[in-house]
C-alpha cells in the first residue's frame, strides 16, 4: 500500500504539522495553563492515532497496489478536509475517521456523547465531504463509484443513530475488516479500465490548498518558558544520568550523548520552526544540560552554516531526528532500550 501526495502537499513537507509542534511544545509543558490549546492537542492527537489504525487495518487486508492519499485539504465551494481517499483500479472511497470513547448518539441533527453534546456533527461532515468530491470529478473522470465512509475507529465505541442518513456508509471498527474485503470485491467484480492514479492527482491539484487557510498559529506565549534541556527520548522525563559518551534514564533507555544533544536541536527546531537556528537561543533551550561551546560544535557539525561572527545562523532542518537520521550521518547508532 502506498501512500501519494498532491503537488501542495509535496511543497509543504518540510513544514511540521501543527500536531508535531504541539508534540514538542507539550513535552515541555507549554501547553499546560492553556486550556484550549490542550484540548486541541488531544484532539489532534487521538486523531491522528485513528487514521493510524485505520491505515494499519488498510494494509492487512487491502490491496498491495492501492495507492491513499492522507489529510488532503481541498477547496470546492468552501475548505474541506478528507482523513483518508483510498485509490483502487474501480473507484474512490473517502473515509472520514472518528476517534471516539463511548456511546455517540445522532438525533434531530445533533450529537450526543455520554458528557453531553458535541460542538460539530461528523454525519453531515463526511456526507459533504462526499458531495464535494463527487462534484470536483463529475465531467472530469468517472471512475465506477465515489463512496464516503464514515469510520469510528474507538475499541469502545458505540454508535445509535436516531435519524434518517443517505449517502455514506456507516462502519465501526468490528465492521472496519469486512468493508475492506468488499472493496476487493467491488475491484474484482469491476469490468471497465482502471482507475489511473495520475489522473486523479491531476484533478485533485486543481482544488488543492495543501492546509486550511485560516487555522490559528500556535501562541508565541505557549512557547516561552518551556522546561528547557534533554528529555528522554522514550518517556519525555528529563532527569537523567549524564556521561561522557552517553546518557540515561531510569525507564531504562540509554541514548549516545551526541545522539541526544542533536536531537534536542532537532525538538527546538521543531517548536520554533518558523525561523533558523541561533547559538544564543539554541544554548538557552539546553539549560544547563550542555556549553555554548558544545552548542556551537554540534550546530557546526550537523547544520548548515550561514553567515559569519554575529551574524551566523544555521539552517533549521525543521523534521524530527528519526526524520532525517540518514541524512545527517551521525556516528553513533540509533538510541536502544535496554530494559
């Protein structure tokens, strides 16, 4: 199973997620006092885990050559989001995944969780989703069918719903496996020319926005006062035992010193990934964990410089080190958990 990119999502690949950033930033504590920020980040985050699962359970009993594209932002009449748009030979299947906890209940237009109401209503999101495709390929292309799937991927969640639904299928995680092998079916069953991937790449480019236009930054404010120095790259706990050659950490997990200093520069890079890379600003993330000097001989080995005396900066890769572990060539090996 392979998952493609649009043109916009290419260009945008050296740019972290918002979910990435906000990793980092809540590792460090940033997002504490900010409640809205919180409660965004385990949204995005419990997402994110979703699309996963689905994603795993796509290639265990999907096809080998199905091609997904993931997190597509589209423009059609209005900004909308597709989690997932699974690609085979007969057709298009967009699936929208929720993530939930517990009894969702639909009636008269609004959802109910065990807690209350929920501020938006997944139903009519997919079934839009749906329509909007359907209307940016129609006298474009026709592939056999163009299906919605509406997913709630929870181990312990419970759908009801009260009202009268069309247009999109309804699928728990039990259900997840079957509806697949359907898709297969469907493919078999299907006698016209394949569904060519390039072609659909070519027509979705044309609405592509590559990320919603008017999402909200992360505060500058959320990004002070972060609990600065080396956290363990296992359990985020930042008392360690610090050698010569390596650190670590009483979860167990020992890490090469010089692994670890580039992967914080790394996490920095991440949290203020809009700008590059300062020995001042890079020294002060460390705390008291490492020297201006040792600051400076790292940036110098494993980013590009820029600039001469006051004025040098260098290059902010922008990516986690498990990212860019290649490219950089580091001399040690992967960190490694020993207990």
């Amino acid at each position: 199973m392979e998952v493609i990119q649009t043109e916009k999502q290419k260009a945008l690949n050296h740019i972290p997620t918002k979910l990435e950033v906000l990793r980092e930033i809540n590792k460090r504590e940033g997002i504490k006092q900010n409640k809205k920020l919180k409660e965004e980040y385990k949204r995005l985050e419990k997402g994110f885990k979703g699309e996963q699962e689905l994603v795993k359970y796509l290639e265990e009993f999907g096809a080998d050559y199905w091609k997904i594209l993931r997190n597509v932002w589209l423009d059609y009449f209005g900004e909308f989001e597709i989690d997932l748009l699974l690609i085979t030979g007969a057709g298009l299947y967009i699936f929208e995944v929720k993530n939930y906890t517990g009894k969702l209940e639909l009636k008269n237009g609004q959802c109910y969780m065990a807690n209350g109401s929920i501020g938006h209503n997944p139903f009519s999101q997919a079934q839009k989703s749906l329509v909007n495709l359907k209307g940016i390929f129609k006298n474009k292309l026709n592939p056999s069918k163009i299906q919605g799937i509406l997913t709630f991927i929870g181990e312990n969640n419970s759908v009801h719903i009260h009202d009268q639904l069309s247009g999109i299928k309804i699928i728990t995680r039990n259900e997840l496996m079957n509806e697949i092998r359907k898709i297969k079916q469907e493919e078999r069953e299907y006698l016209g020319y394949p569904l060519d991937v390039e072609s659909v790449l070519s027509i979705l480019n044309v609405y592509d926005i590559g990320s919603p236009t008017k999402e909200k930054e992360i505060p500058e404010e959320a990004k002070a006062n972060l609990h600065t120095g080396i956290c363990c790259s296992h359990c985020g706990n930042f008392e360690l035992d610090t050698r010569k050659s390596y650190i670590s950490c009483p979860c167990g997990m020992h890490e090469s010193r010089e692994e670890a200093i580039v992967r914080t520069i790394c996490e920095y890079g991440i949290i203020h990934h809009n700008k590059n890379l300062t020995t001042t600003e890079v020294t002060e993330f460390f705390g008291e964990d490492i020297s201006r000097s040792t600051a400076i001989r790292y940036l110098n080995k494993y980013f590009k410089r820029v600039g001469n005396y006051k004025s040098t900066i260098f290059v902010n890769k922008q990516k986690p080190l498990e990212a860019i572990f290649d490219e950089i060539e580091l001399n040690t090996s992967k960190y490694f958990k020993i207990r």
